[in-house]
C-alpha cells in the first residue's frame, strides 16, 4: 500500500508539474499574436474566403480587434480581401510555405532547387515545379516560369491528386511501403479517361516508375496537359521531392524527349548540389 501511495503521489507530482510548464508557457505568450493565428485558422478552413462578420461570429471576438488584424495582415499580404468582402490566406504564406524542408527535412529544397529551376525553364521555355508530399498531398512548393508561346502557368502553393500526375505518381512511388498503402486506401477519383483508378494497374505503374527513375503523365488530370517528373534526392538516397515540367498535348516526340531527359539531369543536378 505504501509503494501504491507513494507511486500515485508521483504521478500527481507529474501532472502538476506538466500543468506548471503549460502555465507558463501560456503566460509567455502575445495576445494580439494568438488572436491573429485564430483569425488565420479560421481562413485557412474556408476555401470560400470568411467575411469581418463571418470571422467575428466563429471567434467570438470584438470586430474592432478583427478588423484591425486583418487590415495588419492585409498589410503584409498574408491574406487578401475578394470582390464580395471575404479575406483568403495572401500569398505571401506561399513564399514562407516554400523554406519549409519538406517531411521535416533540414535541407531547403525549395532555395537550393530555385536556380536550377529558372535555368531549365529558360532553357526549354517550359514551366518547371518542385513538389512535395505533406499530410494534405502533394504540394508544389517551389516554381519557375516559362517564356515560350503557351508555356503552362506553374504557381507554388497549387495541390494535386496523389494518384493522378506525373510528380504525385513519382513521389507516390518513393514512398515507404506502409506510407503508400495509407494512400492507396483512398478513392481514386477519375479526372480524365486516362486517369489510373485500378488499383493493380496504379501499382505496376508506381513499382514501374520506382525502377525507371522517373514518371510521365498522359493527360491524367486534365486532356491537354502532359508532364515529365524525376526524383530529387537528399544525400543518402531518399527522395526529398519532384521536379517536373508540364506542357501541351500534341508536343512533337523529339520535344517531348527533350523534356523528359532536361527534367531528369535538372532533378539529378540539384540532387548534387544538397548538403551532406
């Protein structure tokens, strides 16, 4: 009885200890800073845009003091107000967004890649992106635009299908088995007739691209565009992310090889140049 008395008054001791810590923590924080974080968390979960009121009514707080935080983000572009009065997340947060390391990674793909990336796309005039695997899916975190005539429009921060793409379907294919197969479990939502929904077909596809080095899509998220993708590594051989360039349907084949092998040296060539 005494070990038990003595074991329940440790634990006791614990957690008044861990709620002294959490006391403090609270007690050093800003006000206005976690207001503001409040106002951007309600942003973030409404694709629409949330109006003063809307923001006012879901926070409980004074709209005075929510006008004056979302004037002050405004300000400084991380969010933006629409035609109808509602505020959206600004882009700045993009720019923010792409010094993330990826998969808590140390290593600044996004910094290191950049260069690389406007080379290439000044080269074939093409857009060039660098995407990611996050809990939300695939995330472009980094772009450079091309200057030749129908040149796609590559932005950071856009999101895509897991399955569904040449940079989804190579990051899909690099990653863990278990890690994929939580994928995988999802529906695999048909954008085109070309889109891959077998499962069994996807996961040739995937192994297929595992071995090859590099991915290719057909027109599997929209007709008209197709992509080259090829893997970013970090030093010890794990891939970090995806380089890749899309462009129009109808590309002749000597171009499109062109591409598929630019894209292939560009992801190797950054692959290189990260730190050990």
């Amino acid at each position: 009885m005494q070990v038990e008395d003595a074991s329940k008054v440790e634990d006791a001791g614990k957690v008044e200890d861990a709620g002294k810590v959490a006391d403090a923590g609270a007690r050093h924080t800003i006000p206005v800073i976690d207001r503001m974080m409040e106002v951007l968390g309600a942003i973030e979960h409404s694709p629409s845009g949330l109006t003063i009121r809307e923001i006012t009514e879901g926070l409980g707080l004074p709209r005075t003091s929510i006008y004056r935080i979302l004037n002050t983000l405004q300000q400084h572009e991380m969010v933006r107000r629409d035609e109808r009065g509602g505020y959206r997340l600004g882009r700045r947060l993009l720019g923010l967004a792409a010094h993330v390391a990826a998969r808590g990674d140390r290593i600044d793909v996004a910094a290191i890649g950049q260069p690389f990336m406007d080379r290439l796309a000044a080269d074939l005039g093409e857009g060039v992106k660098l995407s990611v695997i996050d809990a939300g899916g695939v995330l472009v975190l980094a772009a450079a635009q091309g200057r030749r005539e129908y040149a796609l429009t590559v932005t950071p921060g856009q999101r895509a299908a897991i399955h569904a793409g040449a940079s989804s379907k190579l990051l899909l294919a690099h990653l863990r088995p278990d890690e994929q197969a939580a994928w995988l479990e999802r529906p695999l939502e048909p954008y085109t007739p070309r889109t891959v929904t077998d499962l069994a077909r996807l996961r040739a596809e995937l192994s297929r691209i595992a071995r090859q080095g590099w991915a290719q899509d057909r027109g599997e998220t929209a007709p008209s565009i197709l992509a080259y993708a090829a893997p970013v590594r970090a030093p010890d051989g794990r891939v970090l992310a995806a380089l890749s360039v899309p462009f129009l349907a109808g590309t002749d084949p000597e171009r499109m090889e062109r591409i598929r092998r630019a894209a292939i040296a560009t992801a190797q060539a950054i692959s290189e140049a990260m730190p050990a």
